[in-house]
C-alpha cells in the first residue's frame, strides 16, 4: 500500500465495489479496503450476507448501462415478476416494483469486486478501517488496523464511506451542518433471515409463490416492519422478517409478551403452510442471520469536505421495502463518478463534492422523504386498519404509486361512502390524505434542493420541520 492515494473507498460492498470501480476508471488512484478475506467480500457480519437479496430489474440496467457489466446465473439466482405485498388478513393484495431478482450475495459481490480491480482499484482485504483523519475540518484519510493488526494511517483527497450502517467514518465525522453522523433508533429496522431449501406440500400463492416475492404485512408477526418469502432457485427459499423496537415493545406490553426478533422470526416460518422439510441452506455460512437497517430518508446530504458516502452508511435502503441493494448500487456508481470528475477540477471540499448530492437526488434520492412519511404512518396503524385501508381506501394503482414515492390523486368522492363505517376508519382515511399532501409538499421541496452548499441549512430545516410534525401526528400502534 503506498501512503496516499487520489480516493480511499472504505468497504467493498455493493456500494463500495462499483464506486471504487467507477472512480478508478474516471482515472483516479483509488485504494478499496475491506474488513473481510477476499473470498468473503462485501459480507456484512459474522452472520453473512444478511439480506433478502432482492433487487429490481431497473437497477441492474442501471449498472450495465453506466458500466458495460451483464448479470446472469448464477449471480441472478432467480427471477420474478414481482413483488406482492398482503393484507394481515391475507384478503387484500398490491404487486409493486415489476421484474426483478433473488441475488446469490456472495457470488454477486465477487463479480463487482472483479469490475473494481479490472478498472484498476487497489484492493486490500483484511484492513478494519477504523476512522476518518481530520485536519481543518476536512477528511484527509482514513486510519485503522492492517491485516496483521498493526496501526495504518493511509491518505487521500477524497474518501468513500461505503462501511454501512454502524460506520466508524460517518459516526467520528466534525460535528457539521450536512451529514447525520447517528441515525435514531426509530427509523432502524430489525432484521433477520434463513435461506432454507424446502419442499412445497401444496399450492397457496399468499405463503408460497415461485414466480413472485411475497410480503406479509402484519403487526402481530412483524410489529412495525413485516415478512417476507422470497423464492431462490432449486426449491430454496429466503425467508425472515423486519421489526421496529418501539412497536415490538408496544406489542409485547400489549399482550403480555416477550418475544424478540428470533422468537417471531421462527414463529413466521412455522406458520407458513406450504414450506414443509426446511433444510438450512449454509452455503458461505450465510444460511442464518440478523442485521440493522435503515428506513428512513437518505442523509440530507451525502457530502461533506474530502469526504462521501453510499449504501447503507448513508442509510439509503427504502423507508418502505427497507431494499438497499438498488440504491446501494446506483449511488455507488454516482459516487465514483463525481470522485473522480473532483480530483479532476482539484476541488474536494463539499462544495466541489456537491455535484453527487445532485446526482443522487435525481434519479432516486428525492422520493425517499415521502416514503419515509408514508412508513411511519403504516407503523401507526394496527391489523383492523390494515385490512381495511388496503380494501377501501386505496386501488392498486394509487397504492403502487405510493410505493414508488409517487405523489397519487386519491379518489376522494368515490371513497367517501366507503370510509362512513367507524369514527377511526375515518380518521385512518384523513391521516392517509394528509400523509398524500405531505409526501407532495416534500416532493416539491426536494425538487428544489440546492444546486450548491448555500441555501443547504435552511432547506434542511425545511425537511426536518416537514418531517418532525408529521412524526408527531403518527406513533406507533401495532395493537
């Protein structure tokens, strides 16, 4: 390893992968660190690569249209036609996001650590990247343990935090006025997951379906997040669920419970009716684990001086899905880009960064706050009120727009006669038009986000009042 490189991208993760990949081919010296050994790249914990592996078919294209790469078996483990998320009452159903794929993690992140290096990307594996160097108020390299756990110190104009939710660069940033250095505890969803090979005792496409994943909405089972069955190849399956802590505590309060995440991850697989014979698929040793992440609106910037970030550090899965992969690779492209475009102008302050924020905003970015609202409204509802919105008050147009972010005109008359059934069914229904006009009022106000750092503190002050009052009208009620 030389001392100093153009740009340092800490994880070679999805994220990391493709932005060290990118800057390197825009013709920086890049160095890509990872914790893990080569043949465990991108893996997130001791637990493996915890994910539902889930990616839409729009991203992929993203990344062969940006970068020449083509994805095929065995990285795209099985297709599907969709998503399909169920009422808890398993009466009601909306398809959403269109063709996409169940990943093979492992293999997939080996094919992009693969592009990083054939663009010319250093990479070291071993290497626990421990901190940002800062000298006047800026990143100027990173620090850490080598892979014989002596202490490095490694520098460069720009470094890529690619790290992930627990990031030690985010966290250990100057107190500044862009990035978020913690992320609340109420926008983190707990996740776990088996992958399974299993056999199918009968046919019923609410628990089972080969040809699209399956979300189960249910606040008794996953109080506050949800379930999922997502179809591999072979007869293997990803199984596992999401929890919000203050929703599963509510709950267990509630009905006298103490379940935890492992409890009613294992209590959702034993009431699946189709899945019979379950296997541990451990392939990697990734058959089983559990793992932090996001769901709320991407850091307001992603910026800040010498420094960037992508993926999961920078808390950029879906508000609704919780999905980070999608995002994580196309902000992992976006980030390389703009990296690279940086040490060519030789401006890496935030201001010269700031082109990355723009990037990102416009092609995924802007419709996370909406999506964050509308999560934390469905976190606010209880199974009853489930049901019935998902009858009543949404077709599945209007609810396939609300799932990409996409600001729908409710049919407000045509639903009116429907709604008069109860005093809260009503009040369900105003709170689900006033989340509408907020995600709207967002819409407009990421629209108009600033084309450089001034103006940046008052628009985000703008964002975090939008988004406080509408925290304080909803809390969660699972039950």
């Amino acid at each position: 390893m030389k001392e100093r490189y153009d740009v340092i991208v800490a994880g070679a993760g999805l994220a990391g992968s493709l932005a060290a990949g990118m800057a390197a081919k825009g013709g920086a010296s890049v160095l890509l660190l990872d914790r893990n050994k080569e043949e465990e790249v991108g893996k997130k914990t001791n637990w493996g690569w915890v994910c539902g592996d889930a990616v839409a078919n729009d991203h992929l294209k993203f990344v062969t249209q940006k970068l020449g790469i083509k994805f095929d078996k065995p990285e795209l483990d099985h297709r599907v036609d969709g998503v399909v998320a169920f009422s808890p009452d398993m009466k009601s159903k909306f398809p959403f996001d269109g063709e996409g794929y169940i990943l093979d993690r492992p293999i997939f992140e080996a094919k992009l650590l693969k592009y990083a290096r054939d663009c010319g990307a250093e990479y070291h594996s071993l290497f626990e990247v421990e901190g940002p160097i800062i000298e006047n108020n800026c990143v100027v390299g990173i620090f850490g343990k080598d892979h014989e756990k002596k202490h490095a110190e490694i520098r460069a104009k720009i470094v890529i935090d690619a790290l992930g939710i627990a990031t030690s660069l985010r966290r250990k940033l100057p107190e500044n006025h862009y990035v978020d250095r913690e992320v609340d505890i109420s926008d983190v969803e707990s996740t776990g997951r088996y992958i399974y090979e299993a056999d199918a005792d009968h046919e019923d496409l609410t628990w089972y379906d080969e040809k699209n994943a399956l979300i189960h909405l249910n606040q008794n089972i996953a109080p506050g997040g949800y379930g999922w069955v997502f179809p591999k190849s072979n007869g293997k399956v990803n199984i596992g669920i999401g929890v919000q802590k203050a929703s599963l505590d509510i709950r267990n309060q509630k009905l006298g419970r103490k379940d935890t995440l492992h409890t009613l991850m294992d209590d959702y697989v034993k009431m699946n009716p189709v899945l019979r014979n379950l296997r541990l698929y451990n392939a990697h040793n990734n058959g089983k684990g559990y793992w932090q992440v996001a769901v709320r609106r991407q850091m307001d910037s992603l910026v800040f001086n010498g420094y960037m970030g992508a993926g999961d550090s920078m808390a950029m899965p879906n508000p609704i899905s919780a999905g980070g992969i999608g995002p994580a690779l196309v902000a992992g492209i976006l980030a390389g880009e703009e990296a690279a475009k940086a040490v060519q102008n030789g401006d890496f302050s935030a201001k010269g960064l700031w082109g990355y924020n723009l990037a990102f905003n416009e092609i995924y970015g802007k419709k996370t706050a909406g999506l964050e609202v509308f999560r934390v409204y469905l976190q606010s509802l209880n199974n009853d009120l489930i049901n019935y919105g998902m009858k009543n008050f949404l077709t599945s147009k209007e609810a396939i727009d609300l799932g990409y972010g996409r600001v729908t005109e409710l049919s407000l008359a045509s639903k009116f006669k429907m709604i008069l059934k109860g005093a809260t069914n009503i009040n369900a229904f105003s709170n689900l038009v006033y989340v509408v006009r907020t995600m709207d009022d967002l819409g407009k106000i990421y629209s108009a986000f600033p084309r450089t750092p001034d103006g940046f503190v008052e628009w985000r002050k703008r964002v975090k009042d939008r988004m406080g009052e509408a925290k304080a009208r909803f809390k969660p009620s699972p039950v």
